[in-house]
C-alpha cells in the first residue's frame, strides 16, 4: 500500500524566511497530494493541494511542487508569520483513490 | 454551510464501557472517513464509508471497532469494551466524489 514519509519533523524559522517541507510517496498511482495545517486543539484544515497533471500550484505565501517522476513533493511558506506556526501534515491519494495516507507531520515555528 | 460536525468533542470512559463517537458531514458530502491520531503522530486512517456501505474498513482493528453511515443521521463509530490503548483523538472528513477531505475538530476519547 501507499507510504508517506515526510520530513523535517520539526522546522524553525525566523518570522520572514521561508519554510519548505518535503515528502515523499511510494504508490506511483497516486495521483492527488493535499497539504493539510493543524493547529492546537482543532482538525486539520486543508491549505492548499495539487494534482498529478500539474508541476506546480501557486496561492499567495503558499506553493506545492510536484515531482511524478522522483515521487515527491514539497510546501513552500514565504515571509512566514506567526500564525504560520502549527503541525504540516502532507497526504497522497491511495492507488485505488479510496483514502488519503498521511505523513508523520512537520512541526513549524515561526519565531519573531 | 456548516463543517463537519463531530460530537462529543470529549469523551472520557472508563475501561470496559463503550465509546459512540457521532460525524455528521458536510451538506451534499455522501463520502466519511475516519482517522485515529495519536500523541504527536500522524493521521491513521481507519475506515471509509458512503451511505449505508463501508467501501474500506482496511484501517479498523479486527475486533471492538465498528462504523455504520446509515442512510439517514450522522456517521458512528463505536468501540466496545474500551481500553486504555484506545485513548486518541478520533477525527471524521467528508468529502463529495472529487477527493478533497474537509475534517472536523475531532473527539479527544480518554479511557481511564
């Protein structure tokens, strides 16, 4: 089945630098990968995702890559900001497209 | 439009007792999905079901753990005879067919 392995676990950054996560996946019929933000106490929140036709999606601060070939991706954060701190977690869509499998997450701080 | 609306948000039983944990999805979402995450872990996922059928149970323990999405009323998942093992925070999504999984804030199951 689908593996997701997602790295760093933890990040610091000085508020306004960038932050980027990485992940990456083993099933190459995936074909959807969301990034998703969670914050203390609440359920994970979608922040943006892309799929397997596109190399790159764009939503202000945030950006996703995408590598088919290699099978990974990335979230890239610009000019963090404090409130960009929280858990990251990446997902892939199964082969079967039934369920999406998590990485571990990637704890961001944003230190001002 | 309402989220995803999961109830109890906490729910502490003692070993042994049965634990009903309710998600009611989003409108015009007919796809739930649960995931159990764990103290600094990840999402795991459980079970997948649409109205009144389970299309992927491959995430549920063999035993104690069952979900039901009935044709009318919210998602259940129940677990008999709780143990201490099973404390975690246990999160619903729905989503409509295009994969894009909305959750809620969860329910925190604390088995004393």
């Amino acid at each position: 089945g689908e593996n997701v392995e997602q790295h760093p676990s933890t990040l610091s950054v000085q508020e306004g630098d960038s932050a980027v996560i990485k992940c990456t996946y083993s099933d190459s019929a995936s074909n959807y990968f969301p990034w998703y933000k969670q914050e203390l106490g609440k359920g994970p929140q979608l922040i943006i995702d892309i799929r397997s036709n596109v190399g790159e999606k764009k939503d202000q601060r945030i950006a996703v890559t995408l590598n088919k070939t290699a099978k990974h991706f990335s979230l890239h954060i610009t000019e963090t900001q404090p409130e960009d701190s929280a858990v990251y977690f990446c997902a892939a869509s199964d082969g079967r497209g039934n369920k999406l499998v998590f990485g571990a997450g990637t704890i961001l701080r944003v230190k001002s | 439009n309402a989220g995803v609306m999961q109830n109890p948000r906490h729910l502490v039983r003692r070993r042994g007792q049965e634990a009903r944990l309710r998600c009611s999805p989003m409108k015009g979402h007919s796809h739930v999905y649960w995931y159990r995450q764990l103290p600094e872990e990840g999402l795991k996922f459980m079970v997948y079901l649409q109205k009144e059928n389970i299309i992927d149970e491959s995430g549920m323990p063999k035993e104690r753990f069952s979900a039901e999405f009935p044709k009318e009323g919210p998602s259940i998942l129940r677990i008999q005879q709780v143990v201490r093992g099973d404390s975690a925070a246990y999160f619903c999504a729905s989503s409509p067919p295009d994969e894009k999984l909305f959750f809620g804030s969860g329910t925190q199951l604390s088995v004393l």
